[in-house]
C-alpha cells in the first residue's frame, strides 16, 4: 500500500478501548485514501516490540499517540483495508519507501 492509493476497509471491529482514544475510526465498506504509510508497532499497549505496516487516511485524523515518545497520530493496521484501484504515481511509492522505518505509531491490529 501507498501514499495516494485508495482502499476500502475491510474490517470495522474495534476493542472499546481504542474507541476510547481514537475520534474517529474506518467503516467497513467505505473507500479512503492513504496520506502516510509508516512501520508500527504491533500493539498499542505497553509499546509492543514486533512491527506491522501502518497507514493514516486523509479522511480520518485522531488524537497523538498516548504510547509514543514523538506523540505523532495514531495510524491503522494496513491489514484492515483492501486495495481498491490502481497503485498511486512512483513519485509517492518513493516518498513511502523514504518514510518507512522513520515512524514508530502503534497500529490498532
């Protein structure tokens, strides 16, 4: 997944307590558009140690980070979403590929 492409999400169910901290959240079957894709961690509680692909849709923004020393946006597991269309323009591949590795948001799994 890159920074430009459309996906659709796939799955819509979410723990309470990340209702808590999120304002707002992907519904199932609606179409967003990726603007940063970012390497997470895989939980959200006590700053899980393995990583997972993040994304943060332009249509959605939520609070920083509670767990993150940098207090950036919360993001979602990219595992959430399906590919809708075609693969954005190779300038932004490039920028995703750059900006890989540079963040470290948890991913709500």
């Amino acid at each position: 997944m890159l920074q430009g492409q459309k996906v659709v999400c796939i799955n819509d169910t979410f723990a309470d307590f990340i209702r808590v901290i999120y304002t707002q959240l992907p519904v199932k079957g609606t179409t967003y558009t990726i603007r940063e894709v970012f390497l997470g961690r895989e939980k959200v509680l006590h700053g899980g140690d393995s990583a997972t692909v993040g994304l943060l849709l332009k249509e959605l923004h939520n609070p920083p980070d509670p767990f993150h020393a940098g207090q950036q946006e919360l993001g979602f597991s990219s595992e959430r979403f399906a590919p809708l269309e075609g693969l954005p323009s190779e300038k932004n591949e490039e920028e995703t590929t750059t900006k890989l590795g540079i963040y470290h948001n948890p991913c709500v799994n």
